[in-house]
C-alpha cells in the first residue's frame, strides 16, 4: 500500500491519500458476502444459503463494496497514518477518488494534525530564586494552629458579651425586600465570629451583643456572590442568640504535645517533627515553582503551527470532566454543582477554553523534548509507575494495568522526565540579580 500526505495552506491540515490493495478488499468484500447474505432471501434458497455467483448474477458485486470498505478502511487508514508519520487529532473527512473492479482503491482522508514544534532552549533557564528557610516563626505559626484545633469551647455566662474568635449558637432568618429566600434561615446554628464564613458584616454585627439578645443584622450580599438571584441585595436577617461559648487553649507543654501527636513525647519533639514537615512542604513548593516558570520558559522559547481547534477543544472538555469528577467524589453531581455555584456548563468551559491554548502548548513542547533528548521508559520503571498508582488508588496491580495501556504508562513516564529534565537544569537568579543584568 502506499500513501502520501500533502499539507494544507492551513499547516495544521492535510491531505492523506491513500491505497487499499487487491487482496485486502477481497477478503473485505468476502466478509460483507457472508453478513449480507443472511439477511436476504432469494427464490429456490434457504435463507442465508445463497451461492456467490447468484448473488452477483443478481445484485453485482458492487452492492458488497460500501459493506467492504467499512470493514478495511479502520486498518487502511491507520497504516496510512503510521507510514506518514503524521499525528491525526480528530475524525477524519473521508472521499473516495475510485473504486473500480479489480484495482485498488483509492481514497483522500482530510486531516487535522498536531501541529510542529521547533524547540528553542529548554535547558538552563533562569528561574527566580525560591526561598525554602522554615524560621522558628513558622514552627511556632504551625503549633499555634495545632493548639487552636485542641481548644475546647466553653459556655460564657449569661452577662458575658460575645467577642471575636467566640462561637455563637443563632437561630436566623433572612429576608430581601421583605421575602424570604432559599436557604436564608436555620436554628441552632453554630457561628464563629470573626471566621467570615458568613456574609461580610454579618459575624461583626453579633459582636458585644449576649445570650437571650435578638439582634436585626443588616447586609448587603456581594456583586459576586454565587446566588445571582441575591448577588448585590441588601438583606436583613433576624437573629436570635441562644449561647456564647469561647475558646479555651491547652497549655503548651508536652502533655499537649502527646495529644497532638501520639509518636512524640515531648514539646521539643514536636517542634523538631514540625519543622521537618514545614521544610518538606516548602521544598516541594520551591520545586514546583521552579518546575513552572522553567517549562513556561521553555514554551516561550519555541516556534509552535497554529494549534487545531479539536485540540483545544479536546482538552477544554478533559479539563471539564476532571473536574466535575472530582466534585463528584465529595458528593457533588453536576446538576448540584452548577445549582450551587448558579453557572451553566457553557460558563465552565469558556472558564477551562481560557488556558487551552497554553496547556496544550506545553503538552507539545514536552513531548518534543522527549524526542530530542531521546529520552525513553523502561520496562522497570514502567512496573514502579503501575506500583506507585496501584497504591494510590487503593487498586490491584492487575486492575491498573488492564485500565492502563503500556504505551499510556511509558508516556507519561517520559514526559515526567522531560519536565525534570528542564526543572533540574534550571538556574535560580535572585531578584536582585536579575536586575542588575538590565
């Protein structure tokens, strides 16, 4: 078989012309034959039984051909793409320029391909410098936290007013223009001041205020705020104070410590745990930054065709269904998610159809660098990934392999390699520095 690909004006276009032998549409049209006869009945015959040569006598062999083609053309033209070389990225439009009896046949596919990329530097790329100290301070930050979330609530008394950092037990209902509204009323609620988990000026208007106080709160909902039916509103709400209860800190010492962390003994253990963990997290956020602002270099640095826009597209919809399934797994469907956040699908794809373009970019960046780096997966490190998956999503080792195909797990393996491969040469430049190089 042979085929050729001629580009388009538009270089991320083309045609494919391509040839299906003589041998391979006889077995095609054999195929068709033995499925098309079953649903015929011909005079003399048991259905199903017709003989070939009465076939053609009647019908000709041309009426098997379109059958024939649907059944060669999946493997015709993937031979076709993989002599080219070309990378398709959607459906192809496909014309048949002949189909004469006994003679190949010849068929054009009209293609959207990915685009070239002509790599500039992706090695060395100045990157700013990324701070990694974990101070006493931020030990200290991180205990006190670990403290607040040991704190016990305490019931004040009846002639103590409510303060910021206390929680107040309300019973509230709102109104705007004198209507009540979905969601705007609950009893028993609990409410830390000062949190902003409510509307602002909301929490500040309970300040001072103490048990048994009925309390007419008045606010204005956000331009922004995710109920457009009240976003802008001004709202009063009436408020009744059942309870104030404060917070009571644990003492700092090692009993605390020992609550905190059941493999510590002591305060000093605790702060030397925490600082390790601190000094992790920091680590990886300097690693990661230094891993984006590299590849963001990198992806500068090269010359890429205009993008199809099936690619976009494919990617914008990715995006949107990784997303959706991860609400999904806290419980969230996509009908209650776009009731809650009152958006429409349409308003989160154009949200994900923004970055398309720059995701898609890097994906292509990345995988010509590992072209150019020659860089490869092996059989090891393809069992290591199948192990490390397996064991972040709780499967067997079995499972993650049938879902995952090999080609999958080496491409991803190499791609990996090539974002260490640009992160790991990357040079950190004060800021400093960098001024002073204009």
């Amino acid at each position: 078989m042979s085929a050729k690909w001629e580009r388009d004006s538009d270089a991320s276009k083309g045609t494919l012309t391509f040839d299906i032998d003589v041998d391979t549409i006889k077995k095609g049209i054999d195929e068709a034959f033995v499925e098309t006869r079953k649903k015929i009945t011909v005079p003399g015959f048991r259905k199903g039984r017709v003989p070939r040569q009465i076939f053609n006598q009647m019908y000709g062999e041309e009426s098997l051909y379109q059958d024939a083609l649907n059944k060669v053309l999946p493997d015709a033209y993937s031979a076709a793409v993989k002599e080219t070389g070309i990378k398709p990225v959607d459906q192809p439009s496909i014309d048949i320029k002949s189909m004469e009896k006994g003679q190949p046949w010849t068929l054009t596919a009209e293609v959207a391909v990915e685009p070239e990329v002509k790599l500039g530097d992706y090695k060395g790329m100045e990157v700013p410098e990324q701070d990694t100290t974990v101070s006493d301070a931020d030990v200290d930050s991180e205990i006190e936290k670990k403290r607040q979330q040991q704190a016990e609530l305490v019931l004040k008394d009846d002639d103590q007013a409510a303060a910021n950092g206390d929680t107040v037990v309300i019973d509230y209902e709102g109104s705007v223009d004198g209507e009540k509204f979905d969601g705007g009323s609950a009893n028993n609620y609990s409410l830390e001041l000062g949190s902003g988990s409510f509307i602002p000026g909301f929490e500040d208007q309970l300040v001072g205020h103490k048990s048994g106080d009925d309390v007419e709160v008045k606010v204005t909902f956000p331009e922004d705020y995710h109920a457009k039916n009240l976003a802008g509103k001004d709202a009063i709400f009436k408020v009744k104070v059942h309870e104030i209860k404060e917070k009571q800190l644990p003492e700092l010492d090692d009993d605390f410590a020992k609550d905190v962390d059941e493999d510590v003994d002591t305060l000093d253990e605790l702060k030397d745990k925490t600082r390790k963990q601190l000094q992790e997290q920091k680590d990886n956020q300097a690693k990661g930054a230094i891993e984006d602002a590299a590849i963001e270099k990198a992806v500068a640095n090269a010359e890429i065709e205009d993008i199809p826009q099936a690619m976009l597209d494919e990617d914008t919809n990715r995006q949107m269904q990784q997303y959706l399934a991860g609400m999904q797994q806290q419980g969230i469907s996509p009908q209650m998610y776009f009731q809650i956040t009152g958006t429409k699908e349409d308003d989160l794809k154009k949200q994900f159809a923004n970055d398309a373009a720059q995701r898609v970019k890097t994906n292509l960046v990345l995988e010509a660098i590992v072209d150019d780096a020659k860089l490869e997966a092996s059989e090891d490190e393809i069992k290591d990934e199948i192990k490390d998956l397996a064991k972040q999503y709780g499967m067997e080792e079995d499972a993650v392999e049938k879902a995952l195909s090999k080609d999958m797990l080496s491409h991803d393996i190499k791609i990996k390699k090539a974002v260490d491969l640009v992160a790991d040469s990357a040079k950190q430049v004060k800021a400093d520095d960098k001024k002073a190089d204009k």
